[in-house]
C-alpha cells in the first residue's frame, strides 16, 4: 500500500504528528509518498489537522478518486476520522484492511461576474453572506428554472449532506445522512420567520443572484471566499464525481455525529 500525507499548518505539533504517523506506517510496511501530485498513484491520502485541512486535500485530490482519512489535530473534527491518539491504531486498519469508504457528493459552482466565468467545487457547502457593511441580500432562488423564493436575510448556504453538519447546523438547518440523494438550502437570520430550510433533491439545478444590482456579498464555497456585486449569478449542480471519504473499523456517520455532539452522553 502507497499512502500521501497531507498536511497544512507547518507547526511543531503538526509536523510531530508527522513524524508519528510516518514511523507507524514504515513499521507496517506502508509505503509513504513525499510531495505527492496528481502523476503519482497512492491508495490513500491522509489529512492530518481539522476538517479545513481535509478540505484542502479534497480539493488537492480533486477527480482522482484517491480515498482520503483525516487524523483530526483541530477542534471538533466532523469530517476527521482518528484522533491524534488513534495513529497506530489507524495505521494498523489501513494495514488490515479494516476501514469502509464512503462516497460523498460533490457539488459544481459556476460563478458569472464581471463579465467572467468560474467554475469551482464544494464538498460542504456554497454560502452567500452580505458585508458588514451592507443591507440584507433579497437572494433569488429558482430550482430547475422555478422561482422558490427570495430570501431576505443576512445570507442564504446550499449544504450537501457533508456539510449539513457545519455552517448549516448552526442556521439552524438539518442533519442529512450521506446518500440520502439531497442537499439542504439554509437562510442565514432570515427576516421573515416563515422562511426555513427547504430540502431538495441533489440532481435540481440551482440559480442564486441578488435582486438588487448594487449591492456586494461574500460568496464561500468550501474554504474559497470571494467578494461578488449583486449583479453575479451563482449556478450550483451535483458534480459528476464523488469524495470517497475512510472511515475505520467500527466508525460511521453516526457513530461520527453521537461523538461530536454528544448525543445519548
């Protein structure tokens, strides 16, 4: 077995983690690749930081379809799979062969704004945010070229299930198993009460953009952050490839979230 690791922040703790995790897979016979890019082939990559690390290696990967593990070194770590304490542990289950891969869908955004097109990727979500400075966004949104509604509010986030559990959960939205074949749309302290979360099917196509022209906002999408003008268009589709995401023995989105939010404890 070839594995890749990934790592972002460069601190001693990081980097010992490093050190750790590489000792552990040379004694099992594991090889490591240094400095990996998309010519090499490894069978796993392994993200060591929070879940914004994993994210970073998600898109590192991109369609190459090489599996990915998260050992978490941050703080909640939804989208990690072994702590910092679970490296031999981890290690041993790559060895062995006792981990399970979940496919997790993938979203495309093409952004259309001054005049250009950009085409970007989300595991977890694409947010629309006004300035700190700015009124409340009136965010038009049509689903297969229906118009559900405009939204007035501080934003509006389109969540895959994988990012169900992060900037949605706390908009108050809902937890999405993965392959529930849906994706959540979230307004972000939305003026009206009566405007809540909407579930939809992940094979709609969405169109996002701001009644009025003048206006500016933050568009996120994963770890991305840009600044758009009212007049920009967001498209959103299912991509036509998925994030295949490890989890090791005994481990599973459940069992992930009774951990992380306690629940039952």
């Amino acid at each position: 077995m070839k594995v890749a690791i990934h790592i972002k922040n460069n601190t001693e703790e990081h980097l010992n983690g490093r050190k750790a995790l590489e000792k552990a897979l040379s004694q099992r016979g594991i090889e490591v690749i240094n400095n990996w890019d998309a010519s090499q082939h490894v069978d796993i990559m392994i993200s060591i930081g929070g879940d914004g690390t994993l994210l970073n290696a998600v898109h590192q990967i991109g369609r190459c379809g090489i599996p990915v593990v998260g050992i978490n070194f941050g703080h909640l770590g939804f989208l990690t799979t072994a702590g910092r304490e679970d490296i031999d542990k981890l290690a041993d289950c790559l060895k062995e062969g006792r981990y399970t891969i979940e496919p997790r869908t993938m979203l495309y955004v093409t952004v259309y704004a001054d005049g250009k097109i950009q085409q970007l990727s989300a595991l977890n979500e694409v947010y629309l945010h006004r300035l700190d400075t700015s009124p409340l966004l009136h965010t038009q949104v049509e689903v297969d070229n229906d118009m559900v509604a405009t939204y007035v509010a501080d934003g509006i986030i389109v969540a895959t299930p994988t990012g169900s559990t992060a900037y949605s959960l706390s908009c108050g939205g809902p937890i999405l198993a993965p392959g529930s074949g849906s994706l959540v749309l979230t307004p972000i302290a939305a003026h009206t009460l009566t405007q809540r979360p909407v579930i939809l099917s992940d094979e709609v196509h969405l169109r996002l953009r701001d009644e009025e022209t003048d206006v500016r906002y933050t568009l996120g999408v994963d770890s991305y952050v840009c600044t758009l003008s009212g007049d920009s268009i967001i498209e959103i589709q299912k991509a036509d490839y998925c994030t295949r995401l490890v989890r090791i023995e005994h481990q599973n989105f459940f069992s992930a979230i009774r951990e992380k939010l306690m629940w039952g404890m």
